[in-house]
C-alpha cells in the first residue's frame, strides 16, 4: 500500500497537466515565443523571450529569461537575469542572479537572488517573501513583506505587517514608503528613523552567533548540506533520466509499468535485492578465485542502485504527465515533475526518509524484474 499512498497524495497536492508543452532551444541559444499558448508551458534555454500570453502556467529555465506578456496562472523562473514585465495570475516563484519585477501580480511572490527590484509599476496582490543581498521595493504590495537582505531601499507602501532582516547591513526608507500594519526590524542597533514609516515599530537585537561552537556549526552546516543533497540528486536524476529517454526512449516507460502493475512485487524484490547480491560478491571473494566476478557482480549492484530513482520518478511524473514511447520532451517533462516530487517528499519531517527509502528499493526491485524479463526473452 506504500506506493499508492503516495500517490493519492501526489495527485491530491498537486495540479493535473492536461496538455502541457514543452518547449526548448535546439542549440541551448535563444527561444522567442511570439505565439499565444492555451496551456501550461514548460520553457528552456540559453536566453528566454516570452512575447506572447500564457493561459495557464509558465515554468522557465535559462540563463537570461524576459516575460513581456501576461500568464494568467502561477509563475516558475529559475535563471539569470531575470525580467518580469506582464502580469501574473496567481503566485510568482522566481530563484536567479538579478530579478526585476515590472508587472502586477494576483497573489503570493517569492523569490531568491543576488538583486531584487520590485519597480513602482508593480501591484504585488498577496505577500512577498524575499532573501537577497540588494532588496529595492519601489512598487506596492498589499499583504505582508517578510525580507531577509544586506541592503534594503523602500519606497512603495506596504498593506500589511513587515518583517525586515538585514544584521549589518542597511536599511532605508525614502519620502512616501508607508507600511500600514506593524514594522518588525531585526538589525545589530536600533534606529529611530522608522517610527513615521509605520503605525507600530519594534526592534529586535540581531544576535551574531558562535559559529565556533559545534552546535551552532552544526546547525548551519547539516540544513546547507541536506538541501546541497536533495540538489544534486535532483540534478543527477535529470541528467541520468534525460540520456535515457535520449538513446534508449522505451526502457524507462517499460520499468514504470512494471513498477504500475506490481509494485508490491517490486519492494519485495528489490529487498531481496539489496541483502542478497553484496553477500552474494561477498561469498563469490572469499573463495579467492572469483574475485574478478565479485567485483563484477557488485559493479552491477552499484550500477541498479544509481539508476533506481530514475523509474520511481518517471512513474510519480507519469500520474501528472502522459507520455508515449515515442514522445521524448513529454517523457522528460514526466521525469521533471515526478523527480522534483520524489526529492521533496524526502526532505519531509520525519517520514520522509521512509517514504523514499520505499520508493528507492521498490525502483530498484522494478529494474531487477525487468533485467530477468529481458534475459528470460533473450533480449540481455
């Protein structure tokens, strides 16, 4: 029952693609889309220009992205330089080098960069969410700001409460900046300069850690190297799955089905799998001749181990995403959805760790059934 209670809360959380596209520059260059598209898109490349409206959402990764035309649902940008002139829909999540955001947005924003520039054009509808090392809000928003940065400029209102990090940095706020609700301050010293800025001001003292205490290392460390972790392997399972689907488009498809069909099967094998095949090498070395077929037998363990997370992802992707054999961009934007599912639902409290170890082994007893499969056709 493990894997379908994953499943049914995959498909609860998360929104049915009906049609998306997939779209992506061929030599990684420039990709201009000048046509109107009536779904979600799925959008890559060196450059990124969005000239025309997105009616549903826009996920984009590339090294310079311009979205110059309205998306009426939500807004995924990963990149570079970053310019969002149209309007969004719902929220805005946004994770790059210099972000600026012209355009009104119906709901939430968060974003991380290096620079971030919310312009006065800008009616941000919900909260904004921030970490950065240049914060300049010159643009309104209607809910709560919450803003972690070095350098922070204010000249917009603010609808809502304002809770503003900045240790040693600073922090200003030019003639006509407004918060409506309470300003809480987190800095090294205290400043008597915002008390007109907000109905209510409080400060609190930013206390520098001791870094040179275990714990406190600990504590920094462990929270950087787990998220480090989750993207790398994130990552890997992207590039791995992607060559895959490149020279061999039906053998992913193939495990993700058996893994469908029988994954019962699957986890009670791929168990089996785990114990039995390294005190197999193990048994095979210690006869002293068979060495050679020892370290063989565990380059192939090692070998199913690394591929294991690839088909639990495509099958996650493929309750979101439908794909055929032949259709490779969908079979990948699959892999995408199900692999950053299959990430997340690792990093959560407590039962994460058990919800992918289950999905680890039931991936690597599906790449064990469908190797006897093929040996049994005589195709291995």
């Amino acid at each position: 029952m493990g894997l379908l209670v994953v499943l049914l809360v995959v498909l609860a959380s998360t929104p049915v693609l009906a049609s998306p596209n997939f779209m992506g520059a061929d030599d990684g260059g420039l990709l201009t889309i000048i046509n109107p598209i009536g779904d979600d898109a799925y959008v890559a490349g060196g450059e990124v220009v969005i000239d025309s409206k997105i009616l549903g959402d826009l996920f984009v990764a590339g090294g310079t992205v311009e979205i110059n035309a309205d998306v009426t649902g939500d807004l995924f940008i990963v990149g570079g330089q970053i310019s969002v002139r149209g309007s969004v829909g719902d929220d805005v999540r946004i994770g790059g080098g210099s972000v600026t955001l012209h355009g009104n947005v119906g709901d939430d924003v968060l974003v991380a960069a290096g620079t971030i520039t919310i312009a006065d054009t800008s009616v941000i509808r919900g909260d904004l969410l921030v970490g950065t090392g240049s914060f300049n809000l010159y643009g309104n928003v209607l809910g709560n700001v919450r803003a972690g940065f070095n350098e922070g400029r204010i000249r917009g209102t603010i609808g809502g409460d304002a809770d503003l990090r900045y240790s040693d940095g600073k922090l200003s706020f030019a003639d006509g900046a407004k918060i409506d609700g309470k300003l809480d301050y987190w800095a090294q010293y205290e400043s008597t300069v915002f008390d007109d800025v907000a109905k209510e001001v409080e400060y609190h003292k930013w206390v520098v850690a001791n870094t040179s205490s275990p714990w406190s290392a600990a504590a920094i460390v462990v929270p950087v190297a787990v998220w480090s972790g989750a993207l790398w392997s994130l990552v890997g399972i992207f590039l791995l799955g992607g060559l895959l689907i490149l020279l061999l488009p039906k053998y992913l498809p193939r495990v993700a089905n058996t893994i469908k069909r029988n994954y019962g099967a699957a986890l009670w094998q791929g168990i089996l799998f785990a114990v039995a095949i390294p005190l197999l090498a193990l048994l095979i070395a210690l006869t002293g001749f068979g060495i050679p077929v020892s370290i063989v037998v565990m380059l192939g363990f090692l070998i199913i181990m690394f591929l294991a997370s690839v088909p639990i992802s495509l099958t996650l992707g493929s309750y979101i995403i439908k794909y055929t054999e032949k259709d490779r961009s969908r079979q990948f934007g699959a892999l995408v959805a199900g692999a950053t599912i299959y990430i997340i639902m690792g990093l959560l409290p407590f039962v994460g760790w058990i919800i992918k170890l289950i999905l680890f082994v039931i991936g690597i007893g599906a790449i064990w059934i469908d190797i006897r499969m093929m040996i049994k056709k005589g195709i291995y």
